[in-house]
C-alpha cells in the first residue's frame, strides 16, 4: 500500500503555501485520499482472522499485521507528508481533522501489532517444538516451559493481559495438543499391538492430556500467590472441555487394554490350559476375548470428537457389560472347588452367598444395560444375553446341589456330635517328668456342631427348609455356646493354675490335684451336650477349682516369703569398703581389710537368721497340705527343691560379691595406700607385697567361707544337720561351703581378684627400680669417703662441685609425686623422699666437716707463718 504524493510544488515556507488556494485545495484532495487509503487498509487487517486452528496461525496474523501496518506507518513519517499536514493545519482545513484521526488509529494498531509480534514470538520455539516433537518426552517436556511462557506474556505484555486475547491463544494451543495426542493413536491397529506397547503409548497420550491441564494450574497457583499480578482465570470448559474429553477416552482404551491383558489373557495362558487339560476349550475363550474389541476397531466414526461422545460411550456400554458377564463367568468356573467366604461365614451358605452375589451382579447389570435402547439388540447383545442364562443356570444348580450335600450329612453327623462328652483328656509329651501337667483336659464342643448351627441359621436366611433337629440345636444356641464357653473358662482356670506351680509344687499338690481330677471325671465319661446336668456339673467344678486355687495362692504366699528371704540374702555385699580420711588419705591395708571383715561379721548375722526363718516357713506349708511334721516324706522333694534354691542362691552371693570386688580392684578409684620406706640398703613396701597378697588371698577365701554357716538340712527334711564327732576334739558342721567352695567359677574369679592385685603390686616394684640411681647414698661408707677426700686435699672448687652435687639430689627428690595411683591401690612415697632427701643432707655435712676442718689447718699454718715472718723481722 502506498500513499501518492501531491503534484504541487510544496518549495518555500509553510506560512506562504497556506496562504495559496491552489495549493490548499490540492493538498485537500491529497488527504481525503490518504485518510481513505489509510481507512480501507486497517479495516481490512481488523477484519482478518487466523488462517487455521493451530497457534501458529494467529502468530502469522500478527506477523502480517504489523508488517502491512508498519509499513504504511513509516510513509505517514515522510518530510513531504509531514508538511502537507503542516500546510493543512496552517491553513485551519476542514480535513485535516479527519485525517489526523485515522492517523492516530494507525499508530496506536501499529504499536498493538509490533508489541503482540515481540512477545508472541517467544512461544514459537516451544509451538514448534509441540507440533514437530518427534515422541510424547519432547511434547511432555515442551508443555510446562510453554505454560510459564504463556505466564510472562500475561505479565508483561500490554494487550495480551485479558481474557480476550489470552483464552482463545490457549484454547489453539490445546486444540494443537489434542491432535498431536489424536494422531499418535490408530484404533484400527491399536489392538492388533504388542498389548504392552499399546498400553505404554496410550498411557503416554493420556499423561501429555493431564500435564496441560496440570501446568496450567500450577502457574494459577503460582500467579495466585504473587503479589502484584492479574490473576490467571480463565473459562477452563473452552480450555480443557475437548482435552478432558479425549482423556477420558483413553482411560477408557487403557482400561481396556488391561482388562485383556491383565485379566483375561493372564487368566487364560498356558497354565490353566494345562491344569484343565482342555486347551480347545481355552482357545475358544481368547478368540472370544480378541473379538470384545472388534467394535473399537470397525467403527466409522471419531472417538476422539465431542460430537462422537454418545456413539462412543454406547461402545464402552457394550463392552462393559459384556466383560461384565465374562468376568462373573471366569470367577465362578475359578473358584467353584474353593469359593472365597466372607468373613463369618461357614463354608456352605458362604458358597451360596458367594454364587448369589455373582448372580445378582450380573443381573443388575444385565437389567441396567436394558434400559439403554438398544444395546441388547444387536447381534453381540444377544450373544451377551445367552451367556448370561447359561451362566445363572449354572449358579442355580451349583447352589441346589450345594444345599442337599449339607442337608444329608447333617441328618446324619447331628446325633452323633450331641453324643460327645463333654470334656476330653490329652497328654501333652512336651512336659517332662510332672505327670500332672503333661495332662491337659479340652471342652468337647465340636466346631463342626458350632458349624452346622451357624450353617442353619444362613440357609434359613437364603430360603432352604432346614431339619428338624438342625432348627431344634439351632433354637438352643445360646444354650450350648454359654456351657462350651463356661467349661473353656473354668478348665482355662485349672490350666493357668496348674502352670503357676513348679516342680516341687505339683508333686506337693497331687493329692489334691487327684481329687479334682475326680470332680472332672463325670464330664469326662458320663455326661453329653443332651444332658440336663450340665449347669450342676460346671457349678461343682468351679467350686472344687476354688478350693484349689486358695490352697495355692496360700503356698505361693509361703513361698514368696521364703523368696524375700532368699533375695535379702542374695543381695548383701560382703565387700563393704571404708570411708576415706580427712582429705586424700585413704586406709591402710590393714585398716581396709579389717573393716571388711568387720561388717562382713555384721551382715552373716543378719543372713543367718534370714536362712533359719525358712524352715519354719516350710513347715507351715506342710500344714497347708495336711503335714504338720519338717520331716515329712511326702515333703521331701518339696524340701529338696528349696535346698537346691539356697545352693544356687549362695553361689550367684559368692560369684556377685567376687565379680563387684574385682571390678573395684582393676577401677581407677584407689581404695587403700601402702607406704613406700627405705630399709636401707632396699627400698621396699610397707607392707610388704607378701604380706598384701596374702591378706587379699585371705579376704577372698573369708568371703567363701560365709557359706559355713548355712548349715544344711538332714536328707528329706528342712531340719539341720547336729554337729558330727569324727574325733575326740573334732566336730564337723555340713555346710554348703564343701560345695560352694568346689565352684569352678567361684575358684576362677577368687584367683583372678589375688592375680590382679599381684600386678598392680609388681608394677609398682617396677616403678621403684628408677630410685636404685639414689643408692649410692646409703650403699657408701661415708666415713671412708671422707678420709679419702681429705687425703686428697681438695681444692675449694671441689668441695662446691661436690656440694651442689648432693643439693641438687635433695631438690630434685623434693620435685618427685608424693602419691601414685594405679588401679586400686594408692602408693605413697612422702616417706621415702623425706629419707632420700635427709642422706642426700647428710652428705653435705660431712662435707662441710671436712671443709671446716681443712680451712682451719689452713688458717692455723697461716697464722704461723705470719708470726715467724714478723719475729724475723
């Protein structure tokens, strides 16, 4: 389009030019041409519209927009056009008005043109890549990048910021979608596929149709939560309406898909052909699987359009209620050796509730698919329909034939069960040696009986007419329910009882466990689920349990008194440490020892008279039992269990104590000191190592040597053993002590306290060898020492080397710990320092002696010789 320039001559002053008529009315002309021009071009462009239904096409109309508009909008720019409007306008024209208008429509369309070209063209990339992507990854991978471009175009842009311009951009970019998805899918073929490839396509094309829909409401909830922009509503039916659409029918495909893969193909393989040995017959039932998707491979129409959307569904109708039959059919012929009960159920009604609920499965969905004019009338509805009478004709036979198999045995087995005793008596063979609890007596209530009860109250319910005798035992189910759960409860009391006892206990207790024994006897051998004494017999039973129970209860009452005892004992520690002195000193070794001798002395008291109180315990248990005598046989295993208690009770004592002593003496806590001396010419211990070994030695075997005072009792009894005279002036008390004292583990942890303390006292003798470098000072003959370095005669240099020499001993000894710690024991050495220090002292005044000695016989000669020189003079 080009603007024609006026044939005027417009040289000179625009002032002189608007004065000329010709010229005016020439430009005039000019202009009704221009504003024409002008008018007839954008009416044209704003009347144009996308040249087809992709966004690419709407792109291209803005292309071409602004290129027709800019193009003309840069000669309206031209210095001739400029001045004939400067003309014009000077000359007040009438139709420069007009003109200026179009003008300014012009410019404002131009720049609406050129910004909608600059952001429109940041989607290109990704529409090109939607319409171009070679599988559904790039598709898939293009929506969300396109989604927040579509986002920074509503930002940003100025005119594609409503829901004019935007809606109708992203209802083509869905509709450009759609048919990419579309074409990926041949129906005609799809099942004709590998099924698992056609799954996966079908699958892909569906999650493409949600990520659009998905992305789109992830930058609403994005753009929601940002302060400052426009928010991004669109009408969701014109964006997603066709896109919705098409994903569900695909779910529809999909479901398909794995109803024949899943389903029936998985179903119908190679196993079942070979556990029903008729592999004909399984073909058949696939070639008829392969055919439910025939009608999605003939059909003439789309699917895939909304205006197909009622064909569609008829289709997916058909195929439902088809694989409806098919399914109930499968699951029927699946589990009829096995059908799955409910829960409460017994197996019979349960079988017949579970043919029934199939039945009215289909039947429903038989009857609903009725009422679709026409789905049953075809030639498949039909075939569909003949099914379904084969198959309820089935479920019928299989639920008669069911109802008179339970009728006949339970006829039958009624009598029988309500015959049954009502209690029975097993031996359990895992009990060893106690005859008592090996035997466990069961209530006889078959759980057949509880079964055919149950089974006759359903078949009531389904229609069936039950036996008399069912219908009677059924009336009475509370009846017999209560006696079974009563008689579980009471022997559930026995059992529980029974258990509570140990060894010694039940053969305590078998008198009288015999004589309830004999209370159970009647349900055992006489009395039946017909018997009108059942209530009588229960009421016995619980009685004589009670009185049992009470017998027991007062013996473990004994016994956990007999146990405290047991327990206080068990838990003294005959190991009880002294406190430690004013500051860091700590006991000696005899003052440690001694004191736990000392209140070791105290606690065997105390556990003596805990151990004599038993006896006195046990023969009131005797009492208990009808035995009123500690020496009773019938007691004696009784008696003899508590013995081996006490036994083990001592030696977990013993062991305890010497384990909780050793780990005191291997602790780097010191729990007494010995003294380091010099007894010239050693440095030795005090006491000495010896003398510690064999005082810990002693209050070890001290500690075993408790055990000689539980005195043991005379054999089947809980009396103590007399003193025995083996001689004259020898008595002998049988204790535990012979025995404890043979424990291998005791005679093991005893060994490991002495050897460890032997150690502790080998590494100090270790540690006192580097004060063997001192020894010179008392090994030497000092006396001797001293007329040698006199005969000497020693230089004054001398006699201070030799001084400082023995000051710096006594320093440096001074510089030494005081105290060593290692483990358990405290070492302390202030003794043997201040010895040290003092030889080292002594030395030093020797040797001043005789430096004051020598001095003087120098200061004497002097003298003399000073005399004799002033006499001469």
């Amino acid at each position: 389009i080009k603007l024609d320039m006026p044939a005027v001559n417009l040289d000179g002053e625009v002032s002189v030019l608007a004065t000329v008529p010709e010229v005016v009315e020439a430009l005039e002309s000019c202009a009704k041409t221009w504003q024409k021009l002008i008018s007839t071009a954008l009416e044209e462009q704003l009347k144009k519209v996308p040249q087809g239904d992709g966004p690419l096409a709407e792109i291209d109309l803005w292309c071409v927009r602004h290129a027709v508009l800019s193009g003309l909008h840069e000669q309206t720019k031209l210095p001739e056009v400029e001045k004939v409007l400067a003309i014009l306008q000077e000359a007040e024209s009438e139709h420069v008005r007009g003109l200026l208008i179009v003008l300014n429509d012009l410019r404002e369309h131009c720049v609406e043109a050129l910004d909608n070209v600059r952001f429109l063209s940041t989607l290109v990339h990704h529409l090109k890549n939607l319409i171009d992507g070679t599988d559904f990854n790039v598709v898939l991978d293009t929506i969300s990048s396109l989604m927040n471009a579509l986002r920074m175009v509503w930002i940003m842009s100025r005119h594609y910021n409503t829901d004019e311009r935007m809606v109708p951009l992203m209802e083509r970019i869905a509709w450009e979608i759609s048919k990419q998805v579309c074409k990926s899918v041949d129906l005609h073929t799809l099942f004709k596929e590998d099924r698992a490839t056609a799954r996966r396509k079908i699958a892909e094309a569906k999650d493409t149709l949600e990520q659009w829909k998905k992305s789109y409401f992830a930058v609403c909830t994005h753009i929601g939560a940002s302060e400052g922009e426009q928010h991004w509503e669109f009408d969701q039916k014109r964006l997603f309406g066709r896109t919705d659409y098409i994903t569900s029918v695909y779910q529809d495909l999909y479901d398909i898909l794995q109803v024949v893969i899943e389903e029936f193909y998985n179903v119908f393989g190679s196993e079942l052909k070979a556990v029903t040995g008729d592999p004909k017959h399984i073909d058949d039932l696939l070639r008829r699987v392969d055919q439910l998707t025939s009608p999605m491979e003939e059909m003439t129409f789309d699917p895939f359009s909304l205006e197909s959307a009622h064909d569609w569904k008829l289709i997916m109708e058909e195929f439902k209620v088809e694989v409806s039959v098919e399914n109930v059919k499968q699951i029927f012929v699946q589990n009829l050796t096995d059908p799955p009960v409910f829960k409460n159920h017994p197996p019979v009604a349960g079988a017949i509730y579970w043919s029934r609920s199939l039945f009215y499965r289909i039947k429903h969905t038989i009857v609903r698919f009725q009422e679709v004019e026409g789905l049953l009338a075809s030639e498949r509805g039909k075939e569909v329909k003949q099914i379904y009478l084969q198959v309820a004709k089935r479920m019928k036979e299989y639920e008669d034939q069911k109802y008179e198999q339970w009728r006949d045995e339970t006829e039958q087995m009624l009598p029988l069960l309500l015959k049954k005793t009502l209690l029975v008596v097993i031996t359990v063979a895992e009990e060893p040696v106690t005859t008592e609890k090996s035997v466990q007596f069961l209530v006889n209530f078959s759980p057949r009986l509880q079964e055919i009860i149950v089974e006759t109250k359903y078949m009531e319910q389904l229609g069936f007419p039950v036996p008399e005798i069912a219908r009677n035992v059924s009336l009475q189910e509370d009846k017999y329910l209560r006696y079974a759960d009563e008689l579980k409860h009471m022997l559930d009391h026995y059992h529980n009882l029974v258990e509570t006892l140990n060894e010694a206990e039940t053969r305590l207790l078998d008198d009288h466990i015999q004589e309830l024994w004999k209370v159970f006897k009647s349900g055992q051998r006489r009395l039946n689920w017909n018997s009108l004494g059942i209530a009588d017999f229960i009421a016995r039973c619980k009685q004589a349990i009670e009185k049992f129970e009470f017998l027991v209860h007062q013996i473990h009452a004994n016994s956990g008194d007999i146990n405290d005892n047991l327990l206080l004992i068990e838990s003294t520690n005959l190991f009880k440490f002294p406190l430690s002195k004013s500051g860091d000193e700590l006991p000696n070794v005899k003052e440690f020892f001694d004191y736990i001798n000392c209140e070791r002395a105290k606690d065997i008291e105390h556990m003596v008279r805990k151990y004599t109180a038993i006896p006195q315990l046990l023969t009131q248990v005797g009492g208990l039992v009808d035995v009123n005598s500690g020496d009773s046989s019938k007691l004696a295993s009784y008696y003899a269990y508590w013995e081996n208690r006490i036994y083990q009770m001592l030696i977990q004592l013993i062991l305890k104590n010497l384990q909780a002593f050793n780990t005191a003496v291997i602790a780097s806590v010191p729990l007494f000191q010995i003294e380091v001396v010099l007894s010239s010419p050693k440095i030795i211990l005090q006491p000495t190592a010896s003398e510690i070994d064999k005082m810990t030695e002693q209050c070890v075997q001290d500690c075993v040597e408790v055990t000689k005072h539980f005195v043991r009792w005379m054999h089947g009894t809980c009396i103590e053993c007399p003193p025995q005279h083996v001689a004259e002036d020898e008595v002998i008390t049988f204790s535990f002590y012979s025995d404890i004292s043979q424990n291998l583990l005791i005679i093991e942890q005893a060994a490991l306290i002495t050897w460890n303390v032997h150690r502790v006292l080998t590494s100090f003798s270790k540690y006192l060898n580097h004060w063997e470098r001192y020894c010179f000072l008392w090994t030497l003959d000092k006396d001797m020492a001293m007329k040698k370095l006199a005969a000497e005669k020693p230089s004054c240099v001398t006699f201070d080397e030799k001084l400082q020499f023995y000051m710096q001993i006594a320093q440096e000894v001074t510089q030494q710990p005081l105290i060593k710690d290692e483990h358990s024991i405290r070492l302390c050495l202030s003794t043997l320092v201040s010895a040290v220090q003092y030889k080292a002292k002594d030395w030093m005044i020797s040797l001043g002696k005789l430096l004051n000695e020598s001095a003087r016989k120098e200061l004497f000669s002097l003298q003399e010789e000073i005399g004799v020189g002033i006499f001469c003079s």
